[in-house]
C-alpha cells in the first residue's frame, strides 16, 4: 500500500481524542510553523507540494491562498468546507469522525498562513453527530493551548468553530457556504469576484475541503518536495476514493495518486473485484456530477492505454471518452444494473437541489427529470432520447454555478455510452431490467 | 420580546444559543441562524411554526421573513406538523443499487403510510433523503442525528419494534 498520509493511524482506538493524537506525533506541524515559519513560508511549503483541492475541482491549493491580498486591513477568513453531499462521496466524514485532530490542526496551519483569527468549519445539518465528535475535539485543542489567545506563546491567536448546514446540497459550492455561513438562503454568487478577494463577510476568504486541509500537517512534517514526490504528473500525492455500488469492499481507500484503475477494482487491497462475480458495467468515478464510463473506457482509455487513478488520466479524451477525478467518489455498477434508472436518481437530486436562481438550471433539471422518468416507466418516445441531449447542451455552460453542468454532464454521458440501453426501454415499453 | 409569543427556550437552551452568537464578528449573528434553527426544531417536536421563527427572529435580532425565507430553503427543516420519529430514507443512485427502494417500501407496508406521511397515532413519519454521505455502508437511513447503515429489512423490522418500544422521539437539541 503507498504511502497513507490521511488514513496511517485511522484505526488506532482512541484517535479521536487528543492524548492519543498527540501522543502519535499530532500537532507538531503546528509548532513547527509558529516557531520557525513566517505565514508566507507555510504557503509556500503548501505550493511546492502541488498538493489541488480535494473537493472536487483540483485547484491548486497553494496558488488558491496566493489570491488572499494580505494589505488590506479586513480581516481575513479561512472556511472548511465539510458540506460532503455530493453523492458517492462519504470520505470526509470518516476523517471528522475518527482523526478530528488532523482535521483541527491542518486548520491551525492554513488559519496562520492567512492571518485569519476566526475559522469556520461548515459541516453538512446531517452530519450533526460528527460536529458534536469535532467540536469535541476543538475543546479539547483549546485546553491544551492549540487554539485561542497566544497560541504556545507565539503571539499568534486563533478561535475556530463548527457550523452545521441544513440538507442543501448546493451549499457544497463555495460561494453558496459562504452565504449560508452568513445565515442566508444558499444562492451561489456570480464570480468575480471570488472568495479570496470577497468571501465571508465581504472579506477575503480561502474556502478548502476537508481532505485538501487534513493533508497539510504532513506536508509540513515532511516538506512540500517530500509531497510532491508521490503520485504522478500534475497528480501529486495522496488522495482518500469512497468506493460503493457493486463491489466486494466498498470503503475509503488511500491510493497514491497514478494507479490503475483495474488494480483498484480488482485487487484485493482495494475493493476486491465485482460482487457475485458479476461483469463490470459502468464507473462514475469522481461522485455522481463526473461523467459515467463504461467498463472498457474505464479500465483503458480510448487509445488503449491503461487508465490510471490521477487527474489527467481519467480525464484523458475530454468528455468523449474520458471524465474526471472529482471528489474521488467512485460509484461500480455491474451487468444487472439499469443506466437509466441510475441516472434518474441522480436527475431527481439534482432537480432537488437547485437553488432555482437560474433558469436553465432550475427548469432544465425538472425536465430532464421528468423525461427520464417517462422513459424509465416505458412511455418514453426515441426524441425524448435526443430532446434529454439538446436540454444538457442548453443548460452546460449557461449557469452560475457549476451545479448547472454537474446535472448536465450525467445525462450527455449516459447517453453517448449506453444509447441503446435508451432505445431499448422505448421499444420495449418498460425497462429491460 | 413580542406579547404574542408564547414561547421561550430554558436558561440552559438560551446560553447554547448565546455562546453559539457569539462566534461571529459583532453585527453579525444572524450567521447563528441556521444553528440557532436546528435546536428550536428539536424544542418543537420536530417542525419550524411561524411562532418558532418568530421567537428565532426576536432572538436573532432579524425580521422574521427572513427566518422564513432560510428556513423554507433547506430540506432539514420542517414547515409542517411531523411524527415523533422521522424515518429518512436515502434514495440517491449509491443506496438504489444497493436495495434502497425495497427498504422504503418496507417501511411504507409496515407502516401503512406513504413517503411523505405521518401515521395516524403521530409516531412515525416517513420522509425521502438524498445522499447521506454514506454510501460505502448503503443502503442507509437517517433517525433524527443517528444514521443507520446496511439496512436490510430484517434491521427495519428490529429497528422499529425498539422504537415503538420506546416510543422514539427523534427530536432531540443535536448539539447535546
Ligand atoms: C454544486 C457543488 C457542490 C459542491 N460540493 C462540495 C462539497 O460537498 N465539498 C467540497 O469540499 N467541495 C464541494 N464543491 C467544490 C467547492 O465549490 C470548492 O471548489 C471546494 O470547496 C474548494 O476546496 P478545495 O480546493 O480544497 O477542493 C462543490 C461545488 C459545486 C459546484
Ligand atoms: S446553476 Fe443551478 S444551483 Fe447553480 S446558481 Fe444556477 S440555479 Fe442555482
Ligand atoms: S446514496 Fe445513500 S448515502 Fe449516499
């Protein structure tokens, strides 16, 4: 197994509590930093590391605190985003619940990079039993003088909160937490500006997921290069996959980054091959919003090639033949799986959770839904096949947020690799499965 | 406070509801908002009245729209009377292949109710969820702040004899 820089000591009991943390080296990055770093010197640690958010987009975390413009007198913000909804994705809270410390102290080093003195940690409303685990673990990093006034006499002061959400997933957006941190309905705002210039409470702001922050304590630990000489290409270091549907160890992995996608599926150190020994259908690998692929373009890419577990791999030949990384929500449906039933569940969600501000978005996904459903149940006519293609092309690209294309992208892709899975629920008059 | 409310959290809520103001910048508290949500729903068996936002509304120092206009945007709170134990059913694509349907179905039957519905003594209502950020564990369902994972219909019908036994209620102050 590579290196396990999330994951090393997840099944030590007692992890969750301070004494066992720290006893295991915890917090050391911190006053490592508070000694000899100045907060520019941790950014650039960061930087050097390559380390890209794991919350699905892959930015540059380093280049992202980079933006935050340090001369104004605002204060500055650095926000948690632990919204975890998007579906297939159940990683986070198995760092929330059991290493709540990694998750504290990476705050504390990204909180000091930017010279903010209040941190937020946004958890999903359904997670509550989580927030009262970190908020646990916060008390007791503020009893131990990891947290508050004068950090182990550094002159650095720092508070840091939890703040639960309230079932919407849209509050995953950056923007969108940041309205719903302020109390407001979760709307996403129009970018630019972003977050790092105006973010919570107008101030600049760093908004990095759960996973992105519990890495930091390590690059610290062992330096950046020590990071970036993990993985593969761009694709630098670690990164947890959730994996679930049809395989025999659903679970969370830690995978270095660049290894194949067949080993991941079939070894045993990882999920253990198909159930009942079922034939592999389909992968949604990057949570339910990446485009879904079938098993032969999983496993290979277009041109023959191994595909490997890295950002650019999966994303080899575009959304023709390739998709994406995303959260590391890696969903396996096998042969007695109906695509088109799939797709409607998502259709539904992400009908659900619009936030309805824009019109393509808000009437396009009700529709698709709609339209699927019709062709679920067998009333389904051959152009609802090509009008569900023309409403994803309406809708791409046409939105605020990204939500617009994470509902889109499912459908074009479902239908260029499984058309005639399509087709035979309208000749059939009802589902095949 | 308002004359027509009659309605007021105890000292030991009000001080939750205190320190939780207190973490935001001065001027801010209605960033206390959706917490502040939360443990009124639990103190009012399980749904927002517009009395309940209201009183949120006078605590928080906002108007009470406002408090409308939140909490009628996220799923988690209630606008409408609901059971003593919500049973929520995760139907998102990563629990449907693993049986998720079957459970709901199977709570539906037991239950004689529909998703959506409360049963007639007002014990248990039934609401559909999506992901639950549980997937691995599918099919999963969501009790108040406790989650329930590898569901099968043998675990529903253990689950809920416990809970007619006790006499779930799921409305429970989340931060306690
Ligand atoms: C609709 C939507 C939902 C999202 N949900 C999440 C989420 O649940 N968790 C998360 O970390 N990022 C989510 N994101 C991505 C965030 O907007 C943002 O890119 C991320 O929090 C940045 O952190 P990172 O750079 O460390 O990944 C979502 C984005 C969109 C458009
Ligand atoms: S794309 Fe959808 S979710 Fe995003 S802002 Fe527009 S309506 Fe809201
Ligand atoms: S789909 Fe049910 S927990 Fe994710």
């Amino acid at each position: 197994m590579a290196e396990q820089i999330l994951l090393k000591n997840i099944d030590v009991p007692g992890l969750a509590s301070f004494e066992v943390y720290r006893k295991l080296g915890g917090y050391s990055s911190v006053e490592k930093v508070l000694k000899d770093f100045t907060p520019d010197q941790v950014t650039s640690e960061v930087t050097k590391s390559g380390l890209r958010g794991r919350g699905g987009a892959g930015f540059p975390a380093g280049m992202k605190w980079g933006f935050i413009d340090k001369k104004t007198n605002n204060p500055r913000y650095f926000v948690c985003n632990f919204d975890e909804s998007e579906p297939g994705t159940f990683k986070d809270r198995h760092i929330g619940q059991l290493n709540p410390h990694q998750l504290i102290e990476g705050m504390i080093l990204g909180s000091y990079a930017l010279g903010a003195r209040n941190s937020y940690i946004y958890i999903r409303g359904e997670l509550f039993y989580v927030l009262r685990i970190v908020e646990k673990a916060i008390e007791e990093a503020y009893k131990n003088g990891f947290l508050g006034e004068n950090i182990k006499g550094s002159g650095y002061s720092l508070d840091l909160y939890c703040q639960p959400g309230a079932g919407a997933y849209i509050c995953g957006e950056e923007t969108a937490l940041l309205e719903s941190l302020e109390g407001k309905r979760g709307n996403p705002r129009i970018k630019p500006p972003f977050p790092a210039v105006v973010g919570l409470y107008g101030c600049p702001t760093v908004v990095n997921n759960v996973e992105t922050i519990a890495a930091l304590p390590w690059i610290i630990n062992n330096g950046g290069e020590a990071y970036s000489a993990i993985g593969i290409g761009n694709s630098k270091g670690t990164k947890l996959i959730s994996a679930c549907g049809h395989i025999n160890k659903p679970g969370i992995y830690e995978i270095e980054l660049g290894l194949p996608v067949e080993e991941f599926i079939y070894s045993d150190k990882y999920c253990g091959g198909i159930r009942y020994g079922h034939e592999l259908k389909a992968v949604v690998a990057g949570g339910s919003s990446v485009p879904i692929l079938p098993a032969s373009l999983i496993l290979k890419t277009a041109t023959g090639e191994p595909r490997l577990m890295s950002y650019e791999s999966l994303s080899e030949g575009g959304f023709v033949s390739g998709t994406m990384l995303g959260s590391g929500g890696f969903i396996v449906m096998d042969e007695t799986t109906c695509i088109v039933k799939n797709l409607l569940t998502f259709a539904k969600f992400y009908h659900h959770e619009s936030c309805g501000q824009c019109s393509p978005c808000r009437e396009g996904t009700g529709w698709m839904e709609k339209i699927l459903h019709r062709i679920e149940s067998g009333h389904g006519t051959m152009k609802d096949i090509d009008l569900l293609v023309n409403i994803s092309k309406h809708i791409e690209g046409n939105t605020i947020c990204p939500l617009g294309d994470a509902a889109a992208w499912p459908v074009a892709s479902a239908i260029r690799h499984f058309r005639e899975e399509f087709e035979d629920h309208v000749k059939l008059q009802k589902c095949p499965f | 406070m308002p004359e027509n409310l009659n309605i007021e959290f105890n000292r030991e809520t009000l001080d939750l509801v205190n320190k939780i103001i207190k973490r935001y910048p001065e001027g801010r508290q209605k960033s206390a908002l959706l917490p502040v949500l939360h443990i009124a729903q639990a103190e009012n068996q399980g749904w927002l009245s517009s009395e309940t936002m209201e009183y949120v509304a006078y605590l928080l120092d906002i108007q009470p729209i406002e408090v409308f206009e939140v909490a009628s945007f996220y799923s988690m709170f209630n606008l409408q009377p609901v059971g003593n134990c919500v049973i929520e059913v995760c139907q998102t694509g990563p629990c449907m292949l693993k049986g998720s349907e079957e459970i709901l179905v199977h709570f539906e039957n037991r239950l004689g109710i529909k998703s959506g519905e409360t049963s007639a003594d007002g014990k248990f209502t039934i609401k559909t969820v999506e992901c639950l950020a549980a997937c691995g564990n599918a099919p999963v369902i969501q009790v108040g702040t406790e989650y329930h994972e590898n569901l099968t219909t043998q675990k529903a019908d253990d689950l809920l004899e416990k809970w007619q036994a006790e006499n779930k209620n799921s409305h429970t102050n989340p931060y306690l």
